[in-house]
C-alpha cells in the first residue's frame, strides 16, 4: 500500500493506492485527491506460483496487467494527482501498523501470508535490504509460507479428508522379536548330551542387519573352551565349532552365500552326524565339512544374544559376535520344538517382545519411544539432515535439539505440515514450513524425503519433490551453535526442554535413512534408545 497519511485535523482522506488479495482476486483501489477507483481481477491468484502484476498510470487511464496480460482499465477523474509518500515512510507491504486506519483504503485489512519480491516503482528498484521498520517478516527468503512452500497447490490432488488408519500390527505367531533391548536373549536349558555326538538344529530368522547370533551353547567351566555357535556374519549364515585340546584351539566353519538380510524368513539347519556337519538353507544343503566327533558345550543355550556380563567368556574370541536384531521363530533341536515362551520361565527372557507378520526396513515409534543420537551434539553454524518418516499423524516430534541457553532446534509435524524451527537463543525464532493444500496428505502411512539444512541465519527445507521453503533470521541477532546437547527423534522425555519445539507429542509412525552432517548413523549406534522397534516398521 502507497498512501500519504492525513495531517492532524485534517478533513479530507488521505491519498492512497492499495493492492491487496481478496478470496483469490487482486484488488486495486486508488484516490488522488479526487473519487476513489476500484479494478479487480476476474481470475485467482492464490495458487501457490509467483505472478507480475503491473499497475500503469498514463494520464486519466490506469490498467492492471498480470503475467503480461491486461486484465481490467479504469479512468480517473480529471482532479486526481499524484500521490507521494512522506520522506519518514509511507510505502507499506505485507500489512499496515495497527495505529493506521486503513479499511476504508484497502479490499482486506489482514495481513498477507505469501511472498512479495522484484517491486518496481517509477523504474525504480525498491529494495527490502534498508527498509525504515519491520516488523515479523522474513527479509531475504520467501519463507514460511503456507500454501506456496509447497508446490503449486493445484499439483497436490489428494483429496483425503482424515489422516489414514494407522497399520494393523498383526503379529506372527509364536515369533520372538531380538535387539529392541541391550543384552535381550533367551536362556535354554540343555541335557548334556544335547550337543555331545549328532544333532539335528533348525529355526527360521527374518532381520535386514547384515549381523546377529542366532544361538551359541559354550562350556566354560572347563579350561579348554568347547562351544557350537549359528550366527549372521556379513549377511552369510555361519556355523562354528570350536574345540580345545592340548595341541591348541580347533575351529570349523560352514558358512552359507551371502545376502540372506532380506527382511523375510529363512530356514536354516544344522545337522552333524559323527563327523560330518551339514549346512542347509531353506532345505537346500549348501555346505559339508568335517568336525570333531564330539563336543561338550555344558547344559545351556543362549538364544539371540548374551546376557550382560558373560559375552568376553562365552564367546572367547569371538568378541564380535553382534546380537540379533530381527526375529527367530520354529526352534527345533534334535526333534523337540521349542514354543517360548510359553514352557520356559519367565525370567530365562530378557528383552524379547513380538514379531510383527510384515514390516519393512524402518525403526518403529509408538507413540511412547524416543531415540538420543547422541548427548553431546554440537550444531554449530551449519547443520545437514536428510530423514524419511510415515505416519498416520498430524502432529508429532521429529527431531529436537536445545540447550539451558536457549539455543535451539527442532523438526515437527504440525497439523500436517512439516516445520523446521530454529533458535539461536536471543528469544527470536524463525522457520521453515512445507505443507499441502491438504493438510492430511503427510500423513497418508506412506514415505515421505526430509532434506534440510540451516546456514547461520537462513533455512530450506524440502519434502519430497514439493517446494522448497527457506526461513530467515529477519532480525539481525545471533547469539551462537548449539552445544553439548541432546540430540532427540521421535519424541522427548518428560524433563527435556522444549526448545522451539510447538508440540510435546512424541511421533507415532516409522523413521530411516537418518543422516546428519553426511553421517549415516545406525539407530544402534545411537546413545539410548527408548521403546524404539528396529527394523519393525509394519505393514498391511
């Protein structure tokens, strides 16, 4: 708006030309002293593309052009003049100060949410980089813009009017889930002979971790070590027997091809008669080799991992065993199925929960679980991210990093859209928001591409293929990083600070593929995880 406010006791309006967005249209209105004019477009423009206007005054005739085109015309009376604004400020943009009265003079008085850029005035450039006051605009970056941060509006054809039911967790029948909880395994009791002479072992596993020990029965108690082990080792099945004796330490392998991180179910057996040991995968015998003609691995098994405390002595020199983490189901040795825990003691099974019947990669969040990347996570003046997440949400944390300072950041969902918040702890917040005409089109249970980075002042933050928004510090100030903080995703617990986080509700849903900084970091590799399912993401 361009206007030459009315001088104290004055008696006659003040001139004006305005532009403003009604229900879509563009809305001119112009006095020179004289009547006032009105033009109006016939066609929207709220659809989510930048546009040009132009408003030409030659002589008496004023036309309105967009995108090129002349849209209206009006005549002004012959007494109308040019109006010039005060050298203290009279051209304003976006919205007026609230001590102006300016309905009269306008087609809206609220305020635009959108973008404004590239302004002409008389050929001259008029430029947002020494404006005289501002006030909540993002000076730089077209930022923070509800309909236009996100793709042309009318690319986005959902039509849904609800979030979609979340997935159905049906869970697979007598399966055991591993690696949710540090050290979770199931303790079985053995007979001595159980794995003396021959046996005959068989299970079904399904995990996407290149790694994990399926069972290991080990003894101990004796100075020369004897143990049988069936581990996932760089996504081949690998069976080990080792045997000690007075000549040293003997070991035989069997291992199986590779790429059996599949994410679906596996058969494996292991059968050893006299000497012979047989591999089989999926009831096809895929190795043979020779081993002793018999063990003692005492009166134990140890299934999907080891308890806190022994792993150094059980294993002996396989300290890197990794625990499983996937599920295992079917235990069958020497011709009795195992159903746990069902005939087993409770207190033989630590950490173990149950199977989903389908999931896909992705870490699974309820609603009530959170991970910490790390404690001590230092920001800086640039972060990288890049994440994907499906939910049947609206609202929910999605990652949140702050400190006593103020120092602050954070990514949520918030009635749909995603936010990207920062604060560098002087109490002025700026962001970044991408969300659709729909507001329940991220929250359809499908994946959805985070990429976002924050730079000192400025942010951009993308989703999908839509848009990108960008957000900037308008204000100048900039305290410093964030360091030595807690790093959150998926949700906080009750004493973690808030940050510039709007929302307390931990995300419900699935998230992957984080990367910070162009470090990939495994969720196992995180500071603490809580109530977190790996690889568990469920699907129909």
């Amino acid at each position: 708006m361009y206007m030459r406010p009315l001088p104290p006791g004055g008696e006659h309006p003040p001139d004006f030309y305005s532009v403003s967005l009604v229900e879509g249209h563009l809305d001119i209105r112009i006095n020179g002293g004289g009547q006032s004019h009105r033009m109006m477009s016939a066609a929207k423009y709220n659809d989510g593309h930048l546009h040009a206007f132009f408003v030409i005054k030659e002589r008496q005739r004023m036309t309105l052009k967009v995108d090129d085109a002349e849209v209206n015309t009006t005549r002004l009376d012959r007494s109308s003049q040019v109006v010039v604004g005060p050298d203290t400020g009279g051209l304003y943009f976006g919205g007026v100060p609230e001590n102006l009265d300016v309905v009269s003079m306008v087609g809206t008085s609220r305020p635009l949410k959108g973008c404004v850029r590239d302004i002409i005035v008389n050929n001259k450039v008029v430029s947002f980089l020494n404006p005289v006051r501002f006030k909540e605009v993002f000076i730089g970056r077209c930022a923070d813009l509800p309909a236009t941060a996100m793709q042309g509006m009318e690319a986005d054809m959902k039509v849904a009017d609800s979030c979609l039911p979340p997935t159905q967790h049906t869970v697979e029948y007598k399966a055991l889930k591993f690696g949710d909880q540090i050290n979770s395994h199931v303790r079985i009791p053995l007979q001595s002979t159980t794995f003396k002479k021959n046996f005959d072992v068989s299970f079904e596993f399904r995990t996407y971790y290149p790694n994990g020990l399926f069972f290991i029965a080990s003894n101990t108690r004796r100075k020369r070590v004897q143990s049988i082990s069936v581990q996932l080792h760089n996504s081949r099945v690998k069976v080990s027997m080792r045997k000690d004796s007075k000549k040293g330490s003997k070991v035989v392998e069997a291992i199986s091809d590779p790429g059996l991180n599949t994410g679906q179910w596996t058969k494996v057996r292991v059968e050893k008669t006299k000497k012979r040991i047989n591999l089989y995968i999926d009831n096809k015998m895929v190795k043979q080799v020779k081993g002793p003609r018999k063990v003692n691995v005492g009166r134990e098994l140890f299934l999907g991992g080891l308890p806190s405390g022994v792993a150094a002595a059980r294993v002996d020199g396989w300290q890197e065993v990794e625990p499983l983490r996937g599920c295992l189901r079917n235990l069958n040795i020497n011709g009795e199925e195992y159903e746990i825990p069902s005939s087993r003691q409770r207190e033989q099974v630590v950490g173990v929960g149950q199977c989903f019947a389908s999931v896909q990669p992705g870490s699974y969040f309820p609603g009530d679980a959170y991970a910490i990347y790390s404690d001590d996570f230092n920001v800086g003046l640039m972060l990288e991210l890049r994440l994907e997440f499906r939910t049947w949400e609206l609202n929910g944390i999605i990652l949140s990093v702050a400190d006593p300072r103020g120092t602050s950041l954070s990514l949520e969902l918030i009635n749909g859209a995603v936010v990207l918040s920062v604060d560098m702890g002087v109490g002025h917040s700026f962001s970044a928001r991408v969300g659709l005409r729909n507001r329940f089109s991220f929250c359809d249970n499908m994946w959805h591409t985070v990429k976002a980075s924050y730079i000192k002042d400025s942010l951009a933050l993308r989703v999908d293929n839509h848009q990108e928004a960008y957000g900037f510090n308008g204000s100048g100030d900039h305290e410093g990083a964030i360091t030595g903080a807690e790093l959150f995703i998926g949700g906080l617990p009750d004493m973690a600070l808030q940050g510039t986080l709007t929302t307390r509700e931990n995300f419900k849903g699935c998230i992957r593929n984080i990367v910070l900084n162009s470090e990939r970091r495994d969720w196992t590799d995180m500071f603490k995880l809580q109530n977190v399912l790996l690889s568990a993401c469920p699907v129909q």
